[in-house]
C-alpha cells in the first residue's frame, strides 16, 4: 500500500509505524482537521496544540482518506468557507500530515467494529484501531466508545 503523497518519503503507515519518531501521534477526524486548517474557534485548545505541534515536526497526524473526501464536500456544499486545493497542497508537502488510503488490512478492521453505524466514522475508528492512535475528535458518539481513543 502506498500513501497518498507526492513526496519521495513514501511509506507505508501500517507497517512503517516505527519509523515515526515523534513524541505521539494521532488520527484526525474531519471537523479537526477543517478547524484546524481554517483557524475556527471549535477547535479545542488541546486538539490546537496537538495540531501546533504537528505542524512543528514534533508529532505525525494521519488522515484517513475518507476525512479528504468529506473536506472537499463540505467544501462543494459552501458549508464552510475554505481553500480544498491549498488544504490537500499543505498536507501533501508537509512530512507530518500522511494520508492514509480505504484498503484491505482497513476494511478488516472494520469488519469488527459493529458498535460504529455511520460508516464515515467507521473508517475513521479503524484507521486509529489499526494504527494504535488515538483520534482527534469532538465526536460524541467515538468520545463514547470505550475501545476507542480520543481526545479532544
């Protein structure tokens, strides 16, 4: 599996863990994500700083590739008012942001997370499942979930 970057740092997420030596790492959901990009008052201070320190080399956030895709509908919808380009351009040129892609060891994964109904969410809970990460979210019904991680 390949990620979804442009970089010649390539890698695999699920089985290159290892090589991200950072102080944690994370998986973003997508209303942190967009807050985060457009600077919105929503965004926790703790989801801020975790973000901050991303964008400082000091943590990797994955993104699971369905958090890239609700992006750019709520962008389509003018739900909220944001560049969807200079998001994806930012993510793809930053070493620290790594877009992980729906693919088989994920579906998988999500086969076992029966107590998730909305699929987006579910994709989103197996990536960190996977990944052994917590999730970025305000998410009520994740925040719920005891064997999922988060913060927020």
């Amino acid at each position: 599996m390949l990620l979804m970057k442009t970089s010649p740092l390539q890698r695999n997420p699920f089985t290159a863990k290892q090589e991200y030596k950072a102080s944690m790492n994370f998986v973003t959901d997508t209303h942190a994500l967009i807050w985060w990009f457009t600077d919105s008052p929503k965004l926790s201070k703790k989801a801020a700083g975790i973000f901050e320190e991303c964008e400082n080399g000091e943590s990797i956030i994955f993104i699971p590739s369905i958090v890239i895709a609700e992006a750019l509908s709520i962008f389509d919808k003018k739900r909220v008012s944001f560049d969807f380009k200079k998001l994806l351009k930012q993510i793809n040129d930053s070493e620290h942001f790594v877009i992980v892609p729906l693919d088989s060891p994920l579906l998988l994964k999500m086969v076992d997370l029966k107590d998730i109904p909305e699929l987006h969410d579910k994709i989103i809970a197996s990536t960190a499942k996977y990944l052994n990460l917590p999730i970025i979210t305000k998410d009520g019904i994740l925040q719920g979930i005891p064997h999922i991680k988060t913060v927020w």
